[in-house]
C-alpha cells in the first residue's frame, strides 16, 4: 500500500512537473517596449481588417502554442536617422540640409500591425527607409523656397516637411516624435554674402559700441586719475607742510646758537657806538681847545698889533688870516679825514655784525641799527668840526673886520689887478702925454677903479647877519666880483 501511494505521489508530481515545463513553453510575456506577433491560427484584432491571420500583444502575456503557433518581437524603441540632403532652393541655388529624424512605432495596433508588415524582419532598415521618404519630401519642399525663407523660418520647413511625410509615415506604422534642421550649407557662399551687410553693420554697431565703450572707459580712467593726481596732490600739500614745520622747529632750533651770539655781537656794536659817541665830544673839546681859543688869541692879536702900525699890520692879518685859514682847512681835513675812518671802521664792524646775524631779521636789524646811528655820530662829528672852523672864523670876522677884509683883499689882489689891467685890453693904439708923469697917472686910475672892490667888500661886511652869516646877497667874499672898468677911450694926439 505505501508503495503504491509512493508511485501515486511520483506520478502526481512528474505531472506537476510536466505541466509547469509545458506551460513555460508556451507562456510569452511582452516587455513594455516591444510588441509579440503571433501568428499560426486565425485572429481578430479590434481596430485590423478581417483575416489579417495574426494577433499582437503589447504589455501582458500570453499563451503560445508551441509547433502552432509562431511569436515574434517587434521594437517599440526610439530610432533615429540622419538627414543629409542636396537640395535646390527656388532661386536655383544648391544648398545641403543637415538634421535628424526621431521616430518609433506607432503605439496602436494599427500602426504595429503596418510596421510589422513591412519591417518585423527588416528592423534594421528602418532608418534608411524613413531617410528616403523625408530627403524626397525634404528635396520638394525645399525647390519651392528661396534661401532667405529658410534661413528666416526654420520652423516652416520643419512643419511642412513634417506634414508631407506625415501620411507615408502613418502607413509604415511610424509616428515622428522630432525632426530638426542642424545646418543649412552653402557651397556657393550665398548665405555669407546675404549675411555680409548684416554682418558688417553688426560689425560696424560692434565697433561703435567698442569705441563708445572704450571711451567712457577712457573718461573713467582719466577722472580716476584725476581723482588719484588730487589725492596725491593734497598728500603732497600735507606732507610739505609737515615738512615744514618740521624745518622751521630745526631751524629755530639751528639758529639758537647764532641768536645769542648776535645778541652778545649786538651789544658789543652798542658799546663801541657809546665809544665813538664819546670819542666826538673828546675830539669836539679838543678842536675848541686847540682851534677856537688859539684863533681867539691871534684875532685879538692882529687886532692890537693893527691899532699900532696899520700898514705892518695888515700884512701881518693877511699872513697870519692865510696861515688861520690854512691850518683850519688842515685841521678840519684831519678832522674830516679822522671822522671818515672812524665812521668807516664802525660800518665796517657794523657789515660784519650784520653778516653774522644775516640768518635772523631781528638781528639784521639791530645791526643796520647799530649802523646807522654810528653813521649819524660820525656824520654829526664832521658837521661839528666844520661848524667850529665856521663859527672861529665868524668870531675873528666879529672882533676884527679890517683884518678879515684884508686878508680876503690880500687874497683877492692878484684878480683886482688883473681886473684894472683889462681896461688895457682893448686899445689899440695909446698917446702918453707927460711922459713918465702920465704913464704913472694912468696906472694909478687903472689900480683905483679895481681897488673899489675894498669899499665893496666893507659893504658886504656890514650886510652880515649876527651870526656871521652873510645876508642874502648874491656873492660872498670868495665870490667878489669887481666892477668890470668902462673901456677907456684913449684920444690920439695929433700934435
């Protein structure tokens, strides 16, 4: 009994075996790319024509049988094909189009039931197939366009041609899910010579456009560095000012030294002024010791020696007023001369004060200070010396008149002489009558009209001021002009 279960179970499971084996064989799954023809018994497909004697199954599976009935693929994959096509447009230019076509099967039965007619066998066709149908189409439709139509409306072509082959398509059971234009060549350089106005005045825009550019980028720069020369130009103005206050700390710093030293030189320059200034009055002492005192004496000499003997002592005033005279002159020369070289030596002291102390103007100015007033005392000593010999030869003028007159008569006389000798000048012939008696005579009267320069001299005298000045007249005694003589007219003795 157990055997016989256990031969029961075997065969059970030989016929589960069997089965699951022969249903394998005869189950077919379509994957959802693909499309299974059966073919082998008589089918009826919704949507196909009657006896069309195959079946299609998309997606699910299905039962075969095996020796029956036949089971073929069919792709429902994307294809596509290239398009390289020479085409003549409507102007009679040839052109080559270049793009891409991308088709599949069509997801109907209709549309797999025609491709599966025309290309189950022949899959790998099919791209060449669909590339003759859209270069014929594509050849047409371009022959009736002109370039710049393609050129401007790409997606024209792409519709019409799409449209063209629409038809063809739907019967080999295709659909096209793109077509595309890449390129249209020109081997006869139509295009680029369309293009060439366009591309020279986009070319033309471009370099406008670059020069408009380039110059408000010059401006740009120019004003940058504008901005740049006027941040450098006020840290320049800062940093010389920096300078230079730092130049004027050393330099005050510098001239410390020579301040001090100009100070202690400025009043080295002070005393030596109180020197000279004291020098004057000692020298002004002096020349009233030894110039007006003496000058007094002698003039009150000449005086009581003229009361004496008047002719004696008229020579005697005239030797004794040109000896006065002579040694006034020498001594206000020496004087002059003394003066000179003491007002030189102080400007000279005063040059080299000045020198030194140039650096700073306050002592610059203390030493053209210094200067001046060393000048002025030597000045004012010149001028005291001349107004003592003045003022000596006023008083001896003062205190005796004649002997002064003679004095500038002695002096005069040659000229007074000369003056009575010019009324000879201009005769020609002359009779002397009295012979010796009338020469003398003659003479006499010549020397009397020129010595009437003494009377005019005592007038002058007389028109002097107080102060020994001579009043407004217009000449003094070194200025005595004398009467010029009549010309004396000589008659010829005709006897």
């Amino acid at each position: 009994m157990p055997m016989v279960i256990g031969v029961v179970a075997g065969a059970v499971v030989l016929a589960l075996v069997f089965i699951v084996v022969v249903f394998k064989l005869m189950w077919r799954v379509a994957e959802p790319n693909e499309a299974l023809i059966i073919s082998g018994s008589k089918h009826r497909t919704e949507g196909l024509e009657e006896g069309m004697g195959f079946r299609i199954v998309t997606g699910r599976g299905t039962l075969v049988v095996p020796g029956v009935q036949a089971v073929r693929k069919l792709s429902l994959d994307l294809n596509e094909t290239e398009l390289h096509v020479d085409c003549v447009t409507h102007q009679g230019i040839p052109l080559k189009v270049r793009g891409v076509v991308i088709f599949k099967v069509g997801d109907d039965f209709v549309s797999i039931a025609n491709a599966a007619r025309r290309f189950l066998d022949q899959q790998r066709l099919m791209s060449e197939r669909v590339h003759n149908v859209f270069a014929g189409h594509l050849r047409s439709i371009v022959g009736g366009l002109t370039v710049e139509d393609m050129i401007r409306d790409r997606e024209k072509l792409t519709g019409q041609t799409r449209a063209a082959c629409g038809t063809e398509m739907e019967k080999l059971g295709l659909i096209v899910d793109s077509l595309q234009i890449h390129e249209i060549e020109d081997p006869t350089g139509y295009i680029q010579n369309l293009a060439a106005p366009h591309a020279a005045a986009v070319q033309r825009d471009a370099r406008i456009a670059q020069a408009e550019a380039n110059r408000l980028a010059t401006e740009a720069e120019q004003q940058s560095f504008a901005r740049m020369a006027e941040a450098t130009r006020d840290s320049e103005i800062l940093q010389a000012g920096y300078q230079a206050e730092r130049d004027k700390a050393a330099a005050k710093a510098r001239q410390a030294g020579p301040l001090a030293d100009a100070g202690a030189r400025q009043e080295v320059v002070v005393q030596e002024t109180r020197v000279a200034e004291l020098e004057a009055h000692r020298r002004e002492q002096q020349l009233q010791a030894d110039v007006r005192k003496p000058a007094d004496a002698r003039a009150y000499e000449k005086r009581t020696l003229a009361e004496a003997e008047r002719d004696a002592r008229i020579s005697a005033a005239q030797a004794k007023a040109k000896e006065t005279e002579l040694a006034a002159a020498a001594e206000a020369t020496r004087v002059k001369t003394a003066a000179g070289a003491e007002a030189e030596s102080t400007k000279t002291r005063g040059a080299a004060a000045a020198q030194a102390t140039r650096a700073t103007g306050e002592a610059e100015a203390a030493a053209a200070q210094a200067k001046g007033l060393a000048d002025a005392e030597a000045t004012r000593a010149k001028g005291l010396a001349e107004a003592e010999a003045i003022k000596a030869r006023a008083a001896a003028l003062a205190e005796n008149q004649e002997a002064v007159v003679a004095q500038q008569l002695a002096e005069k006389w040659p000229e007074i002489v000369r003056a009575g000798a010019s009324a000879f000048g201009n005769v020609d012939n002359m009779v002397l009558l009295n012979g010796a008696d009338g020469m003398g005579e003659m003479f006499a009267k010549a020397l009397t009209m020129g010595g009437t320069g003494l009377g005019l001299a005592r007038q002058l005298l007389s028109s002097m001021n107080p102060n020994g000045a001579p009043a407004n007249t217009g000449a003094g005694l070194n200025g005595f002009v004398p009467p010029r003589p009549e010309k004396v007219a000589v008659e010829k003795d005709e006897g």
